[in-house]
C-alpha cells in the first residue's frame, strides 16, 4: 500500500490502490471548481452569485471566493450561517421565497443581509417587519428585495416552474408594493435545472419585460437564476458561451435603469465537475451491480431523477466489452436503485471499484446516514474531471445551436 504524503491523489486508481477503501470515497478536484469559478466570472455580463445549496463544503466555498465569487446564494438561515463564518465579507443574499420570520431578522440583524427574494405580498410584509428596528419599530432604509415571478421550465431537465414565483397577473402589483419598501428593485427568476437550450432564458426575460412594462416602476437588478448546465451522458449541452451572449442581448432590451445590474446563481454548472466517488461493487446479479452507496447517499439524483452519471470502471483486468448495468445501493429499501444505464466492462465483478463523476453538485450535499450507512472519507485527485465544460473542448459554434420546440 503506498501512502501520497502530501495528500493529494494522482487519480482515482491512485486511491483505490493506496487505501483500499471498504466504504465510497469522495474525490474533490479544487482546480476543477476554480477553473468553473473564472469562466463564469470572466465570461458572464453581471454579477455571479453562487448557489449554496448545490454543494455547502467550506472548502469549496473558499475556492470559489478566492477565485472571484463575491456574492452568495442562501436559502436557509443555515447557510446563512455558515458562509458568513467562512467568509465574513461576503455578500449574501437570501433568495429562498419563503422564510421564516425569525430567520430574516437574524440574516438582516446579525448576518448583514439586505438582500430577499419574495414572491407574494405576506412575504413582503414579513421582510419589512422583520427588518425594522427591534427598539423604535422604523423600518429598513437599506433593503434590497427581488420579486420573483414564476417562469417556464419546458427547455429544462427539471423543473422549478410549479413551487415558487408569482403569476405574471400578479407581478406588476407586487412590484409597485415592493418599491414602497426599498430603493433597489430587482426581478429574479429560475429556468430550472440543467437548461439544455439559452432559449429557455429568453423566454423568461420575455415575461420579465411584460411585468415590468405593466409595473411601470423602475428596476435596479434582474436576476437571471440558475439552470446553467453541466454534462452527462446524453445531456451535452451548447457551450455556456452562447448562453451569455442570448441573455446578455435580451437583458439590453429591457425597459430598466440606465445602471441595472444582471445577475445570475450557478449552482450545478460551480461545482458538478468539482467532485466524483469511487464505490466499490458487493454483489453482482446478472447485470445488477449491489454497491456501497446509493439513493440515500451521493447518488440520489441517479436514483430519484434517473440521473446517468459518467462511470469508469477502475480494475486494469477488466478486458470485456462495456453492457449496459444498473445499480443498487447498499440499503435494504428497493427504493433504493438506479436504473441508469450505466456502461461497465462486462467481467466486472464484487470487489471491484468503480469511479462515478460530476458528482459535485447535489451528490455529497444529498447524503445521509440513513440505515446505518453514508460515511464516506474525503480525498483531493489532481486529474481532470470525467467530463467538463471548462477544458476547452467544447467549440461548437453558436449557429449549431439549433432550439427543438417542444
């Protein structure tokens, strides 16, 4: 067994071979999320606000500061938390359209927070009462809200049209009742999740122009949301390029300040390429793989939401051809299985590792200890991702991009 003193992996192999693992490991690749960090900085027209939720490992959250993400996305008082103690001078903004009151006086009273999202007028009333003065009762004069209005999710792999956002007939109003409240207005939306075309962002920023030709208020900040996707298997994506050039046009056009500022939340396309896991096989059952973690672990999405996540088999005696496998995790729910497919050397067998990408985004965030399982060591690998958008090899030109209606 040979030890790497200064921590740091070659690749996965290199774990496997060193530490043997019986449970999953978790493979943090920091220059992966740095590289994601300055594309998006560099590359998008507006401000980049990190989305917490994807994955809150404090490392990863000072790799993105130190590589330019100023502002934060937080949508629980938790997170609150815990980006304010790893950075004490971010900014971080509360954009989860429902909170509870005590959470908003702490984030503005304690934590600094100016910025919320809102999305009905009892939300509203929450913030301002919430933010005033514990003493006199004077309210904020330093709020910054954003009303959120409900947008489709058609173009996206899944959806966040249903739970949040106010009706466009319901926009202009709350838009009027939010401006009495602040100086500075802005408009947030979310395409949802893994948007596979930049049309999804012009037919939001269409419905953002309609609220605010019938609000007739002015407007300081539109927030564009996340939904900015990341590769897997049979979701390749136009070069994230060509979706900052559609939303940075359409944004152009908008009926707003002169000064306004365009932001966007990044949750998956920051951090999926930052992570991945080595499990290794228990039991196999025609082509069932039994593995060692699974649907209450890191692998939630490939169990939940059908996610097919690139895998790589990591024995050098495996010759046979790649056959299509599914997975079970290592709980005794059927619950927990993944259909995948998931292509493997036909000759694996129990005891032999296997390493699952993109796992960065959702995948350690999602696991728990449930029946008894859900350790899981966490190493650094120096290699590249199993797939990336930021390596530079994806050069399709913008003309390609060619939106399917459906």
């Amino acid at each position: 067994m040979y030890v790497y003193p200064d921590a740091q992996y070659p690749d996965a192999k290199a774990v496997t071979r060193a530490l043997e693992p019986d449970e999953p490991i978790i493979l943090n690749r920091p220059h992966a999320a740095r590289r994601a960090a300055r594309f998006f900085v560099e590359k998008f027209p507006g401000k980049v606000l990190y989305a917490v939720k994807a994955n809150p490992a404090p490392d990863l959250i000072q790799v993105l500061w130190e590589s330019g993400v100023t502002h934060y996305d937080v949508a629980s008082i938790a997170e609150v938390r815990l980006v304010r103690e790893a950075l004490p001078d971010a900014q971080l903004c509360f954009m989860h359209p429902v909170k509870r009151r005590g959470a908003i006086a702490e984030a503005y009273h304690q934590h600094g927070v100016k910025t919320f999202s809102l999305d009905t007028v009892e939300e509203l009333e929450k913030i301002v009462e919430a933010c005033a003065d514990p003493e006199t009762g004077e309210p904020a004069s330093d709020l910054r809200l954003c009303v959120r209005i409900r947008v489709s999710s058609e173009y996206s792999e899944l959806s966040l049209a249903a739970k949040f956002g106010c009706d466009l007939t319901e926009a202009p109003a709350l838009l009027q009742q939010a401006r009495q409240h602040c100086d500075w207005l802005g408009i947030c939306f979310h395409v949802g999740s893994q948007a596979m075309t930049p049309f999804a962002f012009v037919q939001a920023l269409d419905r953002t122009r309609a609220a605010i030709a019938e609000a007739s208020v002015v407007i300081d900040m539109i927030d564009v949301g996340g939904g900015f996707p990341s590769i897997y298997p049979g979701m390749e994506p136009p070069p994230l390029e060509d979706y900052f050039a559609m939303i940075a046009k359409h944004f152009e056009a908008l009926p707003i300040a002169y000064n306004a500022e365009l932001w966007c939340e990044p949750g998956r396309a920051l951090c999926a390429e930052y992570s991945s896991m080595v499990v290794c096989v228990d039991k196999r059952r025609g082509n069932e793989l039994y593995i060692n973690d699974g649907a209450y672990g890191a692998l939630y999405d490939a169990a939940h939401v059908g996610w097919r996540f690139p895998v790589v088999a990591l024995e050098d005696d495996l010759i046979e051809p790649l056959e299509d496998f599914s997975f079970y995790g290592p709980t005794c729910d059927d619950a927990d299985f993944m259909a995948g497919p998931f292509a493997l050397p036909a000759d694996i067998q129990a005891g032999d590792y296997i390493e699952i990408g993109m796992l960065g985004a959702y995948g350690a965030a999602m696991k728990t200890g449930f029946n008894g399982f859900g350790n899981a060591q966490v190493v650094t690998v120096a290699d590249e991702p199993m797939m990336s958008l930021f390596d530079g090899s994806r050069t399709r030109e913008a003309s390609d991009n060619v939106v399917s209606l459906r």
